[in-house]
C-alpha cells in the first residue's frame, strides 16, 4: 500500500508543479500596475508584467497587417531571440495570407498553440510550441505571441485575461515605439468606393457616381484591400461592417 502511494506521489508530482505555478501579482495588482506603466508610456514593462502573470517567458507584440511584407516591420515589441523572430517572419506572413475575414473574426481573443517552424531552434528549457492571442486595437489587429517554459502550462482563462488587458493596455499607452496608424488609414476617397461597394455597385458604376475613371476606382479599391490586408471585395465589405466604417 505505502509502495502504491508513493509511486501514485512521484507521478502526480511533475503535473501539480506544472498546474500550480505561483503568480507573483494578483489581476488587480496587475491592472494597477499596467495604468502606471501606460501613463509613463512603457510599453515593455507592460507587457513583461502580462507574460510574467501568465507564467510565460518571453513576449512578442505584431501588427498582423504588417506581416504579409516579409520584414520586421511587423514588430511592435518584442523580447524574443531575434534570430526567431527573424525567422517567424515569413511563417506569420504565409498565416495570415491563408486566413479568410471570417477566419481573423473568430479568432479574436481565442488563444491559439501552434509549433514553431522546424528550422527554428529555441533556447533550452523553453517548450517548441508558442501562444498567440489575436485582438483589435482600433482597426488595427494585433497579436501578442507568448514563449513559455517546457514545464509551464498556460491557463486558458488567464490568457484570455491577458489578451484583453494587453488589447486595453496597447489602446491606452502612448509609447513612442508605438507605429503610428495614419499612412494605414484609409482616404476620404476609399472610404467613398468602400461604402458604394457595400451597396453592390460596380467599379463601372462607382465610377459614373464619382465621376472618376474607372481604372482610378480599381487602385482605390486596390488599395483599401492593402491597408484592410483583404483579398477580395467581399472580405473588405466584411471588415468594413466589423470596424464600422461603412
């Protein structure tokens, strides 16, 4: 019987120190000290604080609409290896461009676990998967990518917690590394060919109403579904209804 017991205590043990790791702030500390840290505009020990509470190690902020350009513009902060985030580049990229509009909906604040790349090494102790949870700051879709020890499991709960302070967090703070939104706005012009191709109009059509030419339409429209990073019209309608632009 003390035999079974104690083989029943060594199985058990790896798991309970898994399941029970110790947050070193409660959420109401953590909300308090993430107002502090955006009234000063620090954007890094904001988010040091979040990945810290969820017991992950490292954390990654991406602007999702910057990720089809295959650089590292894309990085808002970040203190991940940057030989990793090198690489991720293009794997975010390839994801985003095989995600449809209804795809990016559902996945707001619903976090995701996938494996990195197999040409991506991490460092020891750390597991090969990584987090992601996705949120909208604005029109603009951001997504914070957790990297967590092999002996952590991340709670569902808390990191849906985090996802929503990281997403009031990142709206609130004025950190200068923060990339300005303005050159992805859209004009007054693409606003005008979104709203008439929210009502079943043409380019054809659009064109006599605006009394432009219609190749003109075309690169505005062209250019909505750059900046909304959309591939079809029907996608661009979507995020317009989303993001109440129409």
């Amino acid at each position: 019987m003390e035999a079974l017991q104690m083989e029943i205590a060594i199985r058990s043990a790896p798991v309970s120190a898994m399941r029970c790791a110790v947050r070193p702030l409660s959420k109401g500390q953590l909300i308090q000290r993430l107002g502090d840290f955006a009234e000063r505009g620090n954007l890094e020990k904001g988010l040091a604080a979040l990945t810290e509470y969820v017991g992950a190690s490292h954390y990654l902020l991406a602007r999702y609409d910057l990720s089809q350009d295959h650089n590292l513009d894309f990085v808002v902060c970040s203190d991940w290896p940057f030989d990793m985030v090198k690489r991720l580049a293009k794997c975010l990229s390839d994801l985003h461009s095989r995600s449809n509009e209804m795809e990016k909906c559902l996945s707001v604040m619903q976090p995701v676990f996938m494996s990195l790349p197999a040409d991506i090494e991490p460092a020891r102790g750390l597991a090969r998967d990584y987090c992601a949870i996705t949120f909208n700051v604005g029109r603009t879709r951001l997504s914070l990518m957790l990297l967590f020890p092999q002996d952590v499991i991340l709670s569902q709960e808390s990191l849906r917690d985090v996802g929503l302070l990281t997403a009031y967090f990142a709206s609130f703070s004025q950190d200068r590394e923060m990339r300005s939104d303005r050159e992805f706005e859209l004009t007054e012009r693409e606003l005008e060919c979104l709203f008439w191709i929210a009502e079943g109009k043409t380019s054809d059509e659009i064109a006599v109403i605006l009394g432009i030419s219609r190749n003109t339409i075309n690169n505005y429209i062209t250019s909505v579904m750059r900046k909304t990073a959309t591939k079809t019209r029907s996608e661009a309608i979507a995020y317009a209804v989303r993001n109440n632009l129409v």
